[in-house]
C-alpha cells in the first residue's frame, strides 16, 4: 500500500487556527486536494478534524470518485449527521468502543493497543485500499511519519501566519527527496517523494 500525506500549513508552520484549519485554504489548494482525493482508494481523517470542522470527503468535480472515507476515532463520539457519513462511499471507522449503530459506516472494533498506523494500514490492506491519502491534523500525519508509513508528502504553504504550531517534537523524515515545487499565486505547493 502506497501512504500519501496531504497538509496545509501557514507561513510559520501552524496547522490551524484557534483549533480549525477550515476557510484558511484557497480555491486552488481545494482543486489539489480533489484531484489527489480521485487518485486514492481511501482518505484518512482524524476523528478530531472531523467533528471541529465537519470536512467535505467527497471529490466534488467526480463524486464517483471519491475514496473511501475512514477515520480512527479513540473516544471522540461522531455525530452521525457530519459530513463523514453522507458521501457515496460507506466509511470505515477504526474504534476501541463499541458503537450505539453501526449502519452508518463499517466499525473496526479493536483494542485500544491495536489503534496504530501499522495495524490500520495493514487491515486496510486487506480490504484492498492500494493507496491510502491522509489528510486532516498533525497528530495523525506525526504517527504516520514516527511509523515511517509516508511514502509522499503534499504540502501546500499558505500566505498566513497564526502562531498556533507546536514545536516541541522535531520529526525528520527519512529518505525524502523534494520532487516538485509550484508556485499559484500566494500559495507554494510542494511535493516529497522517498
């Protein structure tokens, strides 16, 4: 399985504001974002992202398209009525709690223990997702890359700065080559391939 990261973030490294990252994007960077979105089997968000800010996870322009949506929800109780579970793909949720219903999506009850990148990619595997597009937080993309699972790396730089981003873990990559940069308009979207 292929892992691709996808990440927006400000001039000085924050990834959201006041908590939400939603209307911080330009129309530009929402294109990117679908057109990677229609490359993909499954599109990973944190259960956070989705309940602050109720993400989109279809591909607008291909709704056909669209990946299956999945997230991993720890103790985060999702609201059904969240754009999560409204797309033409029925998500699947990784959880250590047993759900109130399960006809909204497919719930992976597991052990808390199992909730890691490596277990998740290799469940998902089985259920034949061959590329795999992470979107939505940084403790998500941190796991991910600790795991050593990023196979590319989306980053689209943003003209903002927020002062929200924390510095306290310094995570290196490895074996990342900068494969392409593009500049469109005020943005900088770069690409990292291993």
């Amino acid at each position: 399985m292929q892992v691709w990261l996808n990440m927006a973030m400000s001039l000085d490294g924050s990834t959201s504001s006041g908590g939400k990252w939603s209307g911080l994007s330009s129309p530009r960077d929402r294109q990117k974002m679908d057109e990677l979105r229609a490359e993909c089997d499954g599109l990973l968000i944190g259960a956070r992202t989705i309940a602050v800010d109720n993400p989109n996870v279809n591909v607008k322009a291909s709704p056909e398209k669209s990946p299956v949506p999945i997230t991993i929800c720890r103790s985060t109780i999702l609201d059904p009525a969240l754009r999560f579970f409204q797309g033409p793909r029925k998500p699947i949720v990784f959880t250590s709690k047993e759900p109130e219903t399960r006809s909204n999506a497919e719930w992976i009850v597991t052990d808390s223990s199992k909730l890691t990148p490596v277990e998740i990619v290799q469940e998902l595997s089985k259920r034949k997702v061959s590329r795999l597009l992470l979107e939505g937080g940084p403790t998500l993309a941190r796991a991910f890359l600790n795991a050593n699972l990023i196979d590319r790396m989306y980053l689209t730089i943003v003209p903002w700065v927020l002062f929200e981003h924390n510095a306290s873990e310094r995570i290196e990559p490895r074996n990342f080559k900068l494969t392409s940069v593009e500049q469109f308009d005020q943005e900088i979207f770069l690409q990292y391939d291993r």
